[in-house]
C-alpha cells in the first residue's frame, strides 16, 4: 500500500504546515532559490525518494494524464523543471493543487528540488501522450515553424539554457490550459516575449499549433516502449482516486468551423 500510506502522510504533513511559518515568496526568492539550484550537484538516487511525494499525482512515470489534468514532466530539461518548481513554491506561479506538496517540509530544500529535476529530466517519456484533433496539422507546422521554433526549437526540445520548456509529447490538454494562461496573464510565470507573439493568436491558429506540438515525438533516447512502468516503484498502487483531487478543465471550445467559400452558380 505504497502510494496509499505516503498519500496519507503526506495530508498529514499537510496540515503541519499549515501552521508553520509562512515560507518566502515572490519572483525575487524563486529567481534566487533557481541560480542555487542549478548550481548544486544534484543526485538522482536521493531524487527518487522525493520523487515519492509528486508520483502521486504524476504518476510513478511521470507521465501525467491524457486529460491534462496532471502534466506529463518525464524528460524535461531539469532547468525547467527546477524554475517551476521554484515558481509554484514561491507563489510567482499558482498551483494550489500542488503547491502543498513543495513546501519545505514536504519536498526539502534547494537541494531535493535540484536531485528530484534530475531523476525527473532521466525518466523515459510517454509513447502515447494525448493529441488534439488532427484536423489542421499543416497549418500548425506552419504557425510553430513562424512563432514559436525561435525559442522552443525546430522539433519542441525547448532550450534548455534559456528554460524554455520542451513541449513536444505533452498532453494537448494540457498544452491548451497553459497556453491560455500564459495569454491572458493568470500564469505569472510567463515569458514576456512569448506573451507578446500570442496575444492574437486567432482560436484556429492556437488549436492547430498546440494539435501540431502534442504530435511531435520524442526522440528514441527519450521515449518509453509502449507499456513501461516504472521499476523504481513496484508497489505503487494505481488507485483512481489518486487522480481525482482537483475537478476536471471545463470543456474544450468547439472548433470553429472551416471557412468553405460557396460555390457561385455559373
Ligand atoms: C497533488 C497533486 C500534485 C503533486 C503531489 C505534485 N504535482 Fe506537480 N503539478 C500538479 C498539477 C495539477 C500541475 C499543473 C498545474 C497547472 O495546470 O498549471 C503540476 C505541474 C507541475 C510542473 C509544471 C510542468 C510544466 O511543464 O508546466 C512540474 C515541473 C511539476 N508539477 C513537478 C512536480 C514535482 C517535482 C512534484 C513532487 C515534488 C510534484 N509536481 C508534485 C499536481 C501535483
Ligand atoms: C520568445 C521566446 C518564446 C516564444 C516565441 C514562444 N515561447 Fe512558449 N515559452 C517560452 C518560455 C521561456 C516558457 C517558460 C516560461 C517559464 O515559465 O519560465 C514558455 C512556455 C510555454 C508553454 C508552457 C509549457 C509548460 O510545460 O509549462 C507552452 C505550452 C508554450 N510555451 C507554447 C508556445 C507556443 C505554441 C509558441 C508559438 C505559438 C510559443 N510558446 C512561443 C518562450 C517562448
């Protein structure tokens, strides 16, 4: 009963910290927490251990939900992983799912957040990511290749230097929540430059490119064979109920329709 005993006491520590001293927060603590952390050495069998805690919710694998619920974080660059660790727990991005579980009595110091990216960034990605409808993937190859390769690269690797998040493989779901959010300001996190470029994105132009992102696929060194589980955690128990904690993202908005011009009688 692995993850059902750790899920508890991880509710119990939970309520310890809400009455434990407020922890620092703001853009100026994360930035400061993410230079640190980059420069630990980090070590990926101590990162397994706190790896405990976000299996949970990112399942064993790391893999997410196809719902988009829970963001597949397998493979990605541990420098991205390390900013948005550091973001959530200072607040400079809300997460109230998941913030909980970051808090130094939860998770650790600089030090856990550098050895848990670390293991993260090592594990094999999902073969079977969710995608989005299919229907407009020449016109998303197109939109990414004008707007969005500069930063993330010509294949969705991201970058790792500059922490642009690979974002090839991701659920489509998820890649539609986060990028709505990163228009409209609610993720504060955001590169600025990135907000600028998509601020008016027509509802065609964002569904194609985010439908054309969940299609690329990982590289063969970063990709699992269909059906790996991961070995680390033999006993994890997949419940359903460990996945049900926050309530599912509204619907999708309907596609709009093609514009198909009328045929004029001769
Ligand atoms: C209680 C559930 C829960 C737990 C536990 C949890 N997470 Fe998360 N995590 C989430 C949710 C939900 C999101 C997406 C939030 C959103 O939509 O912005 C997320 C997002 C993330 C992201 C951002 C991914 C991206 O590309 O934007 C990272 C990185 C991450 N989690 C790492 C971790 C790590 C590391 C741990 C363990 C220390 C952990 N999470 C524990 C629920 C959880
Ligand atoms: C000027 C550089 C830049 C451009 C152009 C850009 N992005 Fe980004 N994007 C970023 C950076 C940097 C982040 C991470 C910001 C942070 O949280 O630290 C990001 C985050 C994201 C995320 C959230 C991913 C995650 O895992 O949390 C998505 C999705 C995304 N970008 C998609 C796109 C798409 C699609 C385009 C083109 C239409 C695009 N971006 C253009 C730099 C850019």
């Amino acid at each position: 009963m692995f993850a059902k005993s750790s899920y508890i006491s991880a509710l119990g520590a939970l309520i310890l910290c809400t009455v434990s001293p407020i922890q620092a927060q703001g853009p100026e603590e994360a930035r400061q927490e993410v230079e640190k952390a980059l420069h630990l050495e980090a070590d990926k069998e101590r990162g397994k251990k706190v790896f405990e805690i976000c299996a949970v919710c990112h399942l064993p694998e790391g893999w997410g939900t196809v719902n988009g619920l829970y963001p597949q974080i397998a493979g990605q660059h541990q420098s991205v992983i390390i900013k948005q660790l550091a973001d959530i727990r200072a607040l400079n991005r809300d997460n109230p799912t998941m913030r909980p579980f970051t808090s130094p009595q939860m998770m650790g110091g600089t030090q856990e957040i550098a050895d848990v990216a670390a293991y993260i960034e090592a594990l094999p990605m999902n073969p079977n990511n969710g995608v989005g409808p299919g229907r407009d993937l020449e016109r998303g190859k197109q939109v990414y290749e004008a707007n969005c390769a500069e930063c993330h690269g010509d294949k969705g690797e991201g970058n790792a230097k500059e922490h642009a998040p690979m974002i090839k493989g991701q659920h489509f779901h998820y890649l539609v929540r986060q990028f709505d959010w990163i228009r409209t300001g609610k993720r504060r996190n955001a590169d600025a430059k990135m907000v600028k470029q998509i601020r008016h994105f027509s509802m065609r132009d964002e569904m194609a490119v985010l439908d054309y992102v969940s299609r690329l696929r990982p590289s063969a060194d970063k990709i699992a064979e269909p059906g790996w589980r991961n070995p680390d955690f033999p006993k994890f128990v997949r419940f359903p109920g460990a996945q049900m904690q926050t309530p599912m993202p509204p619907p999708m908005p309907p596609m709009p329709p093609r514009m198909e011009r009328p045929q004029r009688p001769q």
